[in-house]
C-alpha cells in the first residue's frame, strides 16, 4: 500500500513536472484598430467611405481619410461591405459595427494584430 502511494505521487510529480517544462510562455497580444465609415449620399445609390487608422490630417470625411492605391488614386469601394472585404484581405478583423439611422451611416470597428 505505502509502496502504491509513493508510484502514484511520482507519477503525479513527473506530469506536473512535464506541463511545466513545456509551458510556452504567452506574450501580450498588441493590436491596431481602425474604423470605416459609410456615409449615405441622399437618394443617391452612391456611398461616401472613409477609414481611420487614429491619423491626425483631416476631418472624417476628407480625402486625406480615404484609402488610396499605390499610385496615389482614391480607391472607390460599391458598398461598405466591398470596403470590409478589402481591409479583410489586409488581415483586418470586423469586430463591431453601429448604425446612425438619423445621421445616415454605418461604422464599423477593425482590428488586427501588431506584427
């Protein structure tokens, strides 16, 4: 009986011993976030998009807030979800999203890791 407690409390020393030697220490995650704003045109079909990755330069609606290609161009998105697939592609992460229905537009808020 003494003999089977000793085998237990070894064989429970080792696998404690090996969880920890294999422990991978775990880094705080840092993130970027950005938001993308649609904004309605009236009756138009047409949508306004800026993106704001915390910039200084401009107010929300400017072309300074507007995604550009690396020629310099303004890029034009169809809707705010073709603008979500494009920032998708760039590992960005939809995480929230928000309506102002008296304001006209949509908000929503990305993230992706800091690499």
């Amino acid at each position: 009986m003494k003999n089977r407690n000793i085998l237990i409390a070894v064989i429970i020393g080792a696998a404690i011993s090996a969880l920890c030697a294999f422990r991978i220490p775990v880094q705080a995650q840092q993130w970027q976030y950005c938001t993308i704003t649609v904004y309605a045109r009236g009756l138009s079909l047409k949508t306004r998009i800026s993106i704001d990755y915390g910039q200084e330069k401009g107010n929300r609606i400017s072309d300074a807030n507007r995604p550009k290609d690396e020629q310099g161009n303004l890029i034009e998105f169809n809707t705010g979800v073709d603008a979500l697939n494009y920032m998708g592609r760039d590992g960005w992460k939809c995480i929230n999203a928000s309506v102002d229905t008296a304001g006209g537009m949509i908000q929503y808020l990305l993230c992706k890791p800091v690499l």
